[in-house]
C-alpha cells in the first residue's frame, strides 16, 4: 500500500472520521438511523477456500438504531419494536490515477470473503447475513467513471438467464469532485480534508489546518488530530515544503503554528519553483517548435 493509502488508511481507523464520513457525504436516509456509539473496527484480513489471501482495506460495523413502534409501523413493520441489527460499512481506499474498471467486481469478491468469514466464525443472526454498505474513497485526477452496478460487466444476456447475474452495487465519493457546498460542515472533519487536498497554496493549507484543528479540539478527538498530523506531514506538505523543512510534530495545532509562522517563506519560494517550471516549460517547447520546423 502506498503512503497515500497508509495515512488515509490511518486517518479511517478512527470512529469519528467515519462518522463524519458517513452523516456528511452519504445522503441517504438510513445514515441517519445508525447509533454511532456503536461504532466497532473489524479485522480486515481474510483467507479464501483457495488459499490466497486477500487483504482488504478498512472494515467498520455499526448497529442500526433501535425503531419504535410507531417508526416500525410507519415502515410497514410487523414488528412492535425493531431491535438494533449490525451493518457493516466497508470502506476502499482507491488513490490512484486512473479508475478501476472491475471495481465491482473486487467489491463482489472482498464482500463474500466478508460473509464467509462471518460464517465460521457464527455471527449471522438467525442464519440471516448483515447488510453491507461498499464505500470506495476516491482522489485520482480525472473523475471515477468505472461502472457502480456490477451488471453493466456482464454481457446482455435474454431476460430469464438475467436474473442469475449478481447484483451489486457501490458508492463512490470522488473527492475531487465533491460539491462544494458540501465542504462547508461547521463539525465535519472530512469536509475540512477535503478542504485540504484541494489547497493550492501554503496560506491554503495553514488556514485549513487551523480549522481542522478547531474541529477538533475535545479532548476525546487526540488520536485523530495525531492520525492527521501524520496526514497533513506527509501528503499535504510535501507538495510545497523542501523536504528538510518539514517538522516532526505530534499535534495539529503545533502543525498549525508551525505553518503560519513559515507560511511567508515558503509562499515565495513556492512561487519561485512554479517560474522556473515555467521557464523550463517554455524552453522545452520552443526546443520543440523548432525541431518541427527543421523537420
């Protein structure tokens, strides 16, 4: 796994990043019934019949909140009270730069690993399987275009043999696509790492970190500031900061102090690489415009 996978891969191992993952970049109504005390992280690691492993990335489970009578009837329940049944929210990491095609069908794959694995292990209910909610987080380039419905993969096929085609189907959120409405969440983390990914400059990121930091200031969220710290030194830094300069600090906020009081410097020596990539540019092409006269 990549660095870029690793740090997000740290950063969604915390509840309160899939919490504010789910409440504010999945508009669906059933994210509003989870009890999110619940919220327990699965072994991720599993061995099929044939021996392979196969290594998924991060595998959440969440009770679904207990209904009232008059919430079960309203749904056409039987039951008088529906009791809090688990889901479990799996969640891909795919940081690369161009679309899985068969995404859905590795999606189909890790999710019978899932369900056999629950399997031995005896915890089905009833002998009924859990739902399962496939998330893949997303930050290439170019916009995930991969089929979501693991039918447009199969070829078209008569009506009565369609209906042994497996169905399933997943949710993408492509970051670099998300609307920007949805970044301005007054308590939502991810919308603030969203926020960070797409600075384009180190007054960008000293902002964002600050607010990053302000989010999450309880006492209870100081593993997840330290899961991004990890993040923002990594990954958000690197893009403008010379190697030696970047600190190795524990805290969001000294992160945040640490960038406002550079952020002068390393805006103009920011600015200074971005001309000489463009004078270096320019040469390249007009090397280029003359070889195609010659030619």
């Amino acid at each position: 796994m990549s660095t870029h996978d690793n740090a997000y891969k740290n950063v969604f191992s915390h509840p309160k990043a899939v919490q504010d993952l789910l409440r504010g970049f999945v508009h669906e109504d059933w994210v509003q019934q989870l009890d999110y005390t619940t919220l327990e992280k699965v072994s991720g690691s599993y061995v099929s019949d044939d021996l392979r492993d196969r290594e998924d990335d991060i595998i959440w489970r969440i009770r679904m909140r207990a209904q009232t009578p008059s919430e079960a009837q309203a749904q056409g329940e039987d039951k008088t009270e529906t009791a809090g049944e688990w889901l479990y929210v799996y969640l891909l990491l795919e940081f690369q730069s161009s679309n899985d095609t068969y995404m859905a069908v590795r999606i189909l794959t890790y999710i019978g690993l899932l369900y056999q694995d629950l399997i031995k292990s005896g915890q089905t209910s009833a002998r009924k399987l859990p739902a399962v909610f496939p998330l893949v987080l997303y930050n290439g380039e170019r916009p995930w275009s991969a089929a979501r419905e693991m039918e447009e993969l199969i070829e078209p096929v008569p009506p009565s043999l369609g209906a042994y085609r497996p169905r399933l189907r997943y949710c993408v959120m492509d970051e670099g696509r998300v609307p920007e409405a949805s970044l301005h969440q007054a308590d939502n983390a991810i919308a603030s790492l969203v926020q960070l990914e797409r600075s384009t400059s180190p007054q960008d990121i000293a902002n964002m970190v600050g607010q990053l930091a302000h989010k999450l200031r309880a006492p209870q969220n100081r593993e997840l500031r330290r899961a991004l710290t990890v993040w923002v030194r990594r990954l958000v830094l690197r893009r403008f900061v010379p190697e030696g300069e970047i600190i190795e600090l524990e805290d969001l906020p000294e992160v945040h102090h640490m960038i406002s009081e550079r952020v002068e410097g390393w805006t103009q020596q920011w600015l200074k690489q971005g001309m000489q990539q463009g004078m270096q540019q320019g040469k390249l092409e007009a090397e280029a415009d003359m070889l195609r006269r010659l030619l």
